[in-house]
C-alpha cells in the first residue's frame, strides 16, 4: 500500500554520485519501508506476504538493506497487528519459520484503547497493577485516617464528660460543705444564745 525509502551515505557524495546500487559503499546505509495490505492470521502467513517484497529488495542489489514491512492498523480489532523488521543479508536467508520468531505481534487492548506488542503490554500491566496498589494503600491510609480520627473524637468526648462530671461532683461537695458549715455555725449561735439565757 505505501513504500518509503532512507539513503544515507557515508561519505561526502551528492545524489549525483549514486546513480545506483554499484555505487553504493560499505559506510551508505539503505533503508526500505513497506506497509502490506491485508490481514494474516498467523506469523507463518505475514512472512509469506513478505517474502516477494523482501526479495524484490535484494534483486536490486543493494548490499544488506534495512527491510522493514508492516501491516496497518485495521477496524478490526480482534485481527493482531504485524511486523517485520529485516537486517542484513543474513536475516534475509532465514527460513519462513526463523523469520517467523523475529515478527513482532502487537494486539489491540481494550482497556489501553491501543494496540501494545508484548513487551508494552508487559509495562502497561505492571504500571496498572501498581497503580491499582497505589490505590489500594490509599485506600487503606484513608480508612484508618478515619478510624483514627473517630478514636481521637470519642477519647474527646470522653474528656468532656468526664470533665462535665468532675465539675458535678466538686458542685455538689462544695453544696454539702457550705451546708454543713451553716449547720455548725447555727449550733454555735445557738450554744452561745443558751450560755448567754
């Protein structure tokens, strides 16, 4: 569907200089992009697809390109995403099942709301887990924040009470002995009227 290329040369050359793959030296570096149209269900089919395309790279001659062939992003999101990223001559003459361990696979996650290869899927479920944790502890410190500012409320009232209390008790002894004191002092008045008759 779209195929995009990268040139870059290693030594101080104009385009002039490189009218082909003859031209090209050791320190120039060749990139080629291909995006593939299509869905494939497996691995095995996805190196299939990519197969001529690869081979249609080498047959221009240029010496260990950068090959990289992908799918694009499909409405379907049950379908797994593709790619595939060759380097070199060597990785060029694997076999379909060698090249088949070195395609990436990136699945669309519901949650994320785009597609992750395993690795990111990997860091996203960690970064989740740990967030779900962070939650958790927050969770837990906000609880017993509250339960201690409900034990710190009661040990309060508590306090008033008992000082609401003491203060009833003291009011009452300070009756009893202000009666008392009257009592005496009218026995005292009443033993002198007496001594005096």
């Amino acid at each position: 569907m779209n195929v995009t290329y990268d040139v870059h040369l290693g030594e101080l050359r104009t385009p002039e200089d490189v009218t082909g793959a003859a031209d090209l030296k050791a320190g120039d570096y060749v990139g080629v992009s291909a995006e593939l149209k299509g869905t494939w269900a497996t691995r095995e089919e996805f190196v299939a697809a990519c197969r001529p395309v690869i081979e249609a790279v080498r047959a221009t001659g240029v010496r260990d390109p950068y090959i990289s062939l992908y799918m694009r992003e499909s409405r379907d999101t049950e379908t797994p995403l593709y790619s595939l990223a060759v380097e070199g001559s060597y990785q060029a003459d694997m076999t379909a099942e060698q090249l088949a361990q070195c395609v990436t696979e990136r699945i669309y996650v519901d949650d994320a709301g785009y597609y992750m290869d395993a690795e990111e899927l990997a860091g996203w479920q960690s970064e989740q887990s740990s967030a779900a944790r962070d939650a958790e502890l927050e969770a837990l410190e906000a609880e017993w924040q509250a339960r201690l500012d409900e034990a710190e409320a009661a040990a309060e009232q508590a306090r008033a009470e008992a000082e609401e209390r003491v203060a009833q008790v003291q009011a009452e002894a300070d009756e009893r002995v202000a009666q008392a004191q009257a009592d005496a002092d009218s026995r005292v008045a009443e033993a002198q009227a007496n001594a005096a008759a």
